[in-house]
C-alpha cells in the first residue's frame, strides 16, 4: 500500500506526477469536483494546526468527498490511552485515507505499519513534513516556471524546520539545484543532512550567516522562523535575531524575479511591509497547498493497490538490545514500538523511526 510518510517515499516521477495533476486542477477545476464522492478522509491532528488541516479539509470538500477526525487528541480516545496504532486500526474501518498530524516524531511510519488504509503524514515532530514538501515544490514551479538549476537559500532554524529537511531531500533529486544555508550556528542544518542527502547526491551547497551576502544570487528564499527556546544563551539570541528578519532593504537586493516562500505561521522573520511586495509568495504558497494536496489524495487512492507503486524498498531494520532511541520524543520512547534501527550510507545507525543518531 501507498503512504506518504517521508519525500522519499514518492519517485521522482511519482512527485511531478503529482504537481502536474496539481496545476490541471487549478486550470480545470470543475473537472475534479466529485472525483472523491462518497469518500472519506480522516484528519487525525494531535497537535494544533490551522493551516495544514484546514487544506486536507478543503481539498477533500472539494473533491466532493467528506471529512471526519479530531482537531484535538483530548477529545478522543487518545485522552483514555489509546495507542497510535490502535487509533489508526479503528479509524481506517471508516475513511478511505488519513492525514495525521502528531507531535511525536516517527508515529505515522510506526501507524503505517498497521494501517488499512494510506496514511499520509502532515507533520512528525521537527522530523518530517512531505505535503509542505509538495506544495513548496508546486509553488516553485508556478513562481519560477521550472526547479531544475535553482539557487535556493534557507534562512532561519534550520537545525529543527522540518520543512527544510524535507524540502532539501525532495529538491536533491532536481538538477542543479544550489542550495545556500543562511543560520546561526546554532541553527545550522544537521551534518547528517547534508552529508547523506547533499553530499551523496551531489548538491552544492554552502553556508553563510547573513541574508545580504547572499540575496543577489537567490531565486528563492526559503524562510522560517528563528525561535528564542532553540537557544541556551539568550545574549546569542539578541545578537544574531536581527540577522534573520526579512524587510524591504533586504529584499531591494534580491533579483526582480526572486520567489520568497515561508510555511508560516511567521512571527517576526518577514516585516509586513514585504507582504505587498510580488515576490512575496507565501500567501500564494497556502492556497497552492490546497490544490496539491488535492492532487495527492487522487493519486493516493489510484495507487492504493496499484504494484507499479509500492512504497520503497529499504534494508532491513538492525535490532541490537544494546542501543536505544535517545530522543525523547521519538515514538519509540513514548508508545510501545520496538527499538529498532538503520545504517546509513555513512555507517552511522541511526532510528528506524526518527532518524535520531544513536549515542
């Protein structure tokens, strides 16, 4: 069965097939209204959201489908001890695929495991978040006309954004895409990032620490927010936040077609006064969320028993009763999965389910 719990668990292929359906549906929408009828979609959010779950909603609507699930795990039987798993097991009798949001990294590749239906993950943790992934793709593509040989700069908390993970392991499999990491030290992009996605698949990228060394080389500037609990030294804080805020001096520098993009919410990264600017497109990122993720549901529900697209294939997990997940907010060390383990190409083992290094 299909899911989507990772970027990687679509091709190449499977992922423009994806944006390409996107961009039919918002030339013809009319064509796609009751293509899910009678159809059901389970929005299981353990966390807040308004955004991503408000999208699933919509999209879904507006396949002529129907919603049901919880905004609040309180509200559910989670609140009485119900494991992820069991969750999953129960509300697949209902719906014909659900997207889950939980705060706990890995739960929805541990909920895949059992589900009788897609799974399709809308956000682990700081670990993952593969439709971000697909709308930043999307949205690319309608600001700029193409991906390949993009020079793209990330700017902010790149050591915990999930959507920059995300993001950089999907643009690896692109052409000539340059990527250009704008953070504090403390922010940087974990080693593991870019030595097993950027170094392995060739993508060139460096590191700088403020956004005008850079700008006039940018085609997209990728934003996220710099948050003040990330830090152990607040005076550090103080001296780099002003780094990392985006106005209309620093936009004056970028190119005249350069695409600013944000997952949002922001705080105080982007000034308003960049919003009225036309290459600010992170409003036109939300609504362009919705369309993908219209386009993945269809897709998602073709390739439910379709062999040509299986999920991809993996080594087997390493089970040593000597190591285990250090990260607390791993599914590991907050349900009952296994502790279980991967090599990666480097030869580091790391988690099964969070990736997390084992110490």
């Amino acid at each position: 069965m299909k899911h989507l719990i990772d970027p990687m668990d679509l091709t190449k292929e499977e992922t423009d097939e994806i944006i390409s359906l996107a961009e039919d549906i918002i030339a013809h929408r009319e064509r796609y209204q009751g293509s899910m009828s009678h159809r059901k979609l389970a929005t299981l959010f353990y966390e807040p959201s308004t955004r991503t779950r408000l999208s699933f909603t919509s999209a879904m609507m507006e396949l002529g489908g129907s919603v049901l699930g919880f905004s609040d795990a309180k509200n559910s039987s989670v609140s009485k001890g119900e494991t992820v798993q069991d969750t999953v097991r129960v509300v697949g009798c209902f719906a014909e695929v659900i997207a889950m949001r939980h705060y706990i990294e890995g739960a929805q590749l541990y909920a895949s495991e059992v589900s009788p239906v897609p799974i399709i993950n809308a956000g682990d943790g700081s670990h993952s978040h593969p439709t971000q992934t697909l709308t930043d793709l999307l949205t690319i593509k309608r600001e700029l006309g193409h991906i390949d040989g993009i020079t793209i700069g990330f700017c902010g908390d790149l050591r915990f954004g999930r959507t920059v993970h995300s993001l950089i392991k999907a643009l690896s499999r692109y052409k000539d895409v340059r990527v250009i990491l704008i953070a504090p030290d403390s922010l940087k992009l974990p080693d593991y990032i870019k030595h097993d996605v950027c170094d392995k698949s060739g993508v060139q990228y460096r590191e700088v620490e403020t956004m005008e060394e850079v700008m006039p080389e940018l085609d997209v500037l990728y934003m996220t927010r710099v948050q003040k609990e990330r830090f152990l030294d607040e005076e550090e804080f103080d001296r780099v936040k002003d780094s990392f805020v985006l106005d209309a001096r620093r936009m004056a520098l970028g190119k005249k077609n350069m695409a600013v993009l944000h997952p949002l919410p922001r705080v105080n990264e982007i000034l308003t006064e960049v919003d009225s600017d036309p290459r600010a497109a992170y409003f036109r990122q939300v609504e362009n969320g919705k369309f993908v993720r219209e386009a993945l549901i269809v897709k998602l529900h073709e390739w439910k028993d379709d062999p040509a697209h299986p999920m991809p294939e993996h080594d087997r997990p390493v089970f040593d009763s000597s190591v285990r997940c250090t990260n607390p907010k791993c599914i590991c060390n907050n349900e009952h999965a296994p502790h279980k383990f991967h090599y990666t190409d480097g030869g580091q083992l790391r988690c099964w389910y969070c990736d997390s290094k084992v110490r």
